[in-house]
C-alpha cells in the first residue's frame, strides 16, 4: 500500500503529516486508529492526518501546536513523497 506524507522537523520536533481521504477524519474514533496503525511506519513521532474538504482546503488532525503550525504554511510547502506501508 502506498500513502502520501512528510516526516518534517521543525523547532525541535519531528513528525508525519499524512495525507488521508476525507471519510478516515469523519469520525474521531477512525482518527485515532489510523494514526495508532501508522505509528508502526513512523514511531516515536506525533502523527498529524491532512484531509481535504470539497474545496481543496487542508484540514489537520493531531497535536494541537503542530496542528497550529501547519495551518500557518502552504500545503505545498510540505515536502511530500510517496511511502511503501504494509
């Protein structure tokens, strides 16, 4: 399977941003299994799930001041690449 995402370190932290179809962020109780399941492929860093709505805006899921820092930077900013899971 293969997923889109960054692992990205800024101020001190490294974490993954992965791009996820909009239906995985409906629900909370998705969210967290879908980042406990993509914590095997990135351990020990926070996860941050990015799901577009119908407009291509980006929306953020994960810890509160990564979440804040990537509202702050252009989507495309973020250096994304192809990952091989599972």
């Amino acid at each position: 399977m293969n997923i889109q995402g960054a692992v990205i370190l800024e101020q001190g932290v490294t974490f993954a941003v992965i791009a996820v179809k909009s239906s995985v962020t409906m629900y909370t109780s998705r969210i967290v299994q879908v980042r406990q399941e993509l914590s095997y492929f990135f351990p020990n860093m926070p996860i941050i799930l990015m799901s577009e709505d119908r407009e291509g805006n980006p929306h953020y899921y994960g810890r509160k001041d990564i979440v804040e820092f990537l509202k702050s930077i252009d989507v495309n900013q973020i250096p994304w690449k192809t990952y091989h899971v599972y």
